[in-house]
C-alpha cells in the first residue's frame, strides 16, 4: 500500500450531509476531511479509493456477536429447524457441539463469520465463544489469527460456565487474565472476560472472573430467557445484573448482552457502573424470546447498543428491526429514531473505543480509520442526520470498501488476502466434523 489512501468524491451524511468529499488516511488515522477535495495534490504512492458518489460511512461495530457459532447455526439450517426454546437449544444442541469444537474447527468457523461481518461493513465484532473444553486459551488463538487473517479489529472472550464441571469456569476466567495480558496494548486483537450466562455458574467462577473484568472488560450474555434469573435468584436471592453488581462485575467496560427480564432497579446498576446493554432483535424474534425493556432503559439513561449474536452479519439490519420493534410497540418513549439515532448507534462505537482506548465511529481528523464505503448511491438529496439515523438505510446496501486502521481489507466488493471459496470449504468441512463427531 502507498503512503496515502485518499478517498474522492465520497458522501458523507450529517446535519448538513456533504457531497464530493475527499477524505485522506495517513497511516491508521484520518488526516483530512476535505469538501471537493481542497488542497489534496496527488504524491507518488497514493492510493486512490474512487467514491464516485458512493455513502461513506464510519465502520459499524457488532458489540454481541458468536463468530464460530453463527456459520454453525446457519451450516446446519437453523433458525429454521428451531427446536423450540432458548434453553433447548443452548442443551440439546450448542453444548454437545461446541464441546467437541477444536480450536482447528473453531478458527475455520469463526474465518468464516469474520468475512461475512466484513463483508457488512463491520470494521469491530466484540465476540463471545466457547469450544471443547481445556483448551480456552488456545480457542482465544485460535479466534484471534481467524480475524487477523481477515482484518477486523476485535475484542474476544470465552464464555465462562461450570456447565460440565466447576472447573471450566475457573480455566476460562485463568485463559481471560493470560489471553488480556498478552494482547495489551494490540492495536486490532484485545481480550475480555466473558461470562456465558448465569444458568450454570458457581460462585467461585464470577468471583474469579472479576480480575480480569476489572482489567480488561466483561462481555456476558444474561438473561436470553427466564434461565438466568431462576439460577441468580437460587443462588443468591437476586437478580442476574444485581448479581453481577454484588461480584464486582459491572464497570464502563462491562457488557450485558440480552437482559430480556432486565428491571429498574438492575437498569438502575447498569447507568450508575456506565455499563452498556446489547440488544439482538433479529436473533431475539428467530427464537422467541423478548427484547429488553427499552423504555425502562431510556428511563435511565442505560447506554444501549446492537449485536447480531452471529446469526445475521450487520449491526444495520438490526437497526431496522429495533425501529420495527419501537413502532409496533406504538406508544411511550422512547422514538425510534431519537433512540436509534442518538444512543443505540453511537454506544457500540464509544464501547469499542473505551476498550482500544481510541476515537472510533467518527469521520474527522485524529479518529481511526474504520471505514466502510458502500454499495449504495443515494438517489436524491443525500441523507441527513447522524450516522445512527442512516444506519437504517444502509441495510441491505453491501460494502464496497472496507478500511480498518487505514489497511483496505475489501476493495470494490473483494476481501484482500482471503480466498471466500476456501473460506467456506473450510467452514463446510470443520461443521460437518463437529455434527458428525
């Protein structure tokens, strides 16, 4: 790659959006965002990006998203062949399957998630996996070169459980501390603590678990069905985020993917540890379970952001059924697009950026070069609005470049340095090794 990436004749949406720009990229970061290209002389080793028009938009940032289990889910026909609840699944199918899942098979499915997030736009995934046990370290590896190899920028943690024996929460909170300490300081490839709900998890693994949340961050899944709120009150007379509250495991860099049954008082510990809350309405209307209670959030402040949960690739789509979802509700705060737009959107770049300590999901001097530009030529008058409000326009319109701290990693629709066909002859081969083991 030359010195420069220059971006020409993009549109930027805004308020008011712009047209004709010309954005240039030196080194990882945004060096200039220029109107029709002002004072940008070409020098030898640039590499012009021709927008003709095209949206460029910030990258978009997956904040729950399964990268070797949503190839398998979707290998293997489901959502469809459903087999009836959240808790039948998570037993009668995830937990056989990704206790034979080697790290080999798991890096082969998770290449293959990383290239279709990528190929959404998707310039960060904050993944969550597990795989066969006594290996947690390894499957973090393993993760960690699948998303190298493709260009994401990444956070990864393995989701503790004591389902199958105590001891596995404890070996996924020890590969936490040692994966985090390793990847200090990597510019694409940070660790997380992670927590794979509550229905199966001692009290000795949270309490582990809370060095390395304290250091790196928490990614945990709670409260996908009612499972997790019958265990932490079992367990301890609470509820599941006052349960994590009272272990030490809420700060700014915690996540709480799902919350479906999430009450006042739990919104309450979530805005006062400046925690975030992920929601997945595509996955959430596939199996059957609700989303969290939005209007208790808004009502305290909870920041708020959007995962996939690796079923659909694109945190857009999602954006789309949250405002299906508002709508429908048709009454009480808060607005789809207030919501959307201003605090929904934003939360997922501002969480990638707390955990890389950088500028993320903006267009402007200084910020990272996380970009997307898209296959999508507005018709009209460009769109006006924050980034969240075009995130509903942008579903469905596919990537045709993708820059992640200034490297091209898509160029006009084509991953560089990955062969798709041999990405998903891999995904094929490691799915049929883990359903037929």
């Amino acid at each position: 790659m030359g010195e420069r990436l220059v971006i020409r004749g993009a549109v930027l949406a805004g308020d008011p959006p712009r047209e004709g720009v010309t954005v240039v990229v030196e080194g990882s970061r945004i060096a200039a965002v220029l109107a029709n290209g002002d004072g940008v002389e070409p020098q030898p080793g640039d590499w012009d990006v021709p927008a003709d028009g095209r949206l460029l938009v910030p990258g978009a940032v997956d904040a729950h998203a399964h990268l070797a289990l949503g190839p398998l889910l979707r290998l293997v026909g489901l959502p469809e062949r459903f087999p009836g609840s959240v808790r039948a699944l998570r037993m009668g199918f995830r937990r056989p399957v990704e206790d034979r899942l080697r790290p080999a098979a798991l890096e082969a499915l998770a290449l293959a998630g990383a290239l279709e997030s990528l190929r959404a736009g998707v310039t960060c995934v904050l993944a969550l996996e597990r795989a066969a046990p006594g290996e947690e370290l390894e499957v973090l590896s393993a993760l960690a070169r699948a998303v190298r190899r493709v260009g994401l920028r990444a956070a990864l943690a393995y989701g503790a459980s004591d389902l199958g024996g105590a001891d596995r929460g404890l070996a996924a909170a020890r590969a936490a501390s040692a994966f985090g300490e390793e990847r200090l300081g990597d510019p694409l490839v940070r660790g997380m603590a992670g927590l794979e709900g509550l229905y199966a998890t001692t009290p000795g693994t949270l309490e582990a678990l809370a060095e390395p949340a304290s250091r790196f961050g928490l990614h945990a899944s709670i409260s996908e069905d009612g499972s997790d709120l019958e265990r932490s009150w079992a367990l301890d007379g609470r509820r599941p985020v006052e349960l994590l509250h009272a272990k030490g495991l809420l700060g700014p860099k915690t996540i709480v993917a799902h919350g479906c049954n999430t009450g006042s008082d739990e919104a309450s510990l979530l805005r006062r540890a400046d925690a975030a809350l992920v929601a997945t309405p595509r996955a959430a209307s596939w199996w059957g379970v609700e989303l969290p209670p939005f209007e208790i959030l808004a009502a305290h402040e909870v920041p708020v952001a959007l995962g996939t949960d690796g079923i659909f690739p694109g945190p857009a789509g999602e954006a789309v059924a949250l405002a299906a979802h508002l709508r429908r509700r048709g009454s009480g705060p808060p607005a789809p697009a207030e919501l959307i737009g201003h605090v929904v959107w934003p939360t997922a770049a501002a969480l990638a950026g707390q955990l890389f300590g950088e500028r993320l999901g903006a267009i402007e001097p200084g910020a990272l070069a996380d970009l997307a530009l898209l296959d999508w030529r507005p018709a009209a008058a460009p769109p006006e609005g924050t980034d969240g409000d075009v995130a509903i326009l942008w579903a469905g319109a596919p990537a045709a470049w993708v820059i992640v701290g200034g490297e091209v990693r898509l160029r006009e629709g084509a991953p560089l340095g990955v062969d798709p066909a041999e990405v998903a002859a891999r995904a094929r081969e490691a799915a049929r090794r883990a359903l037929s083991d």
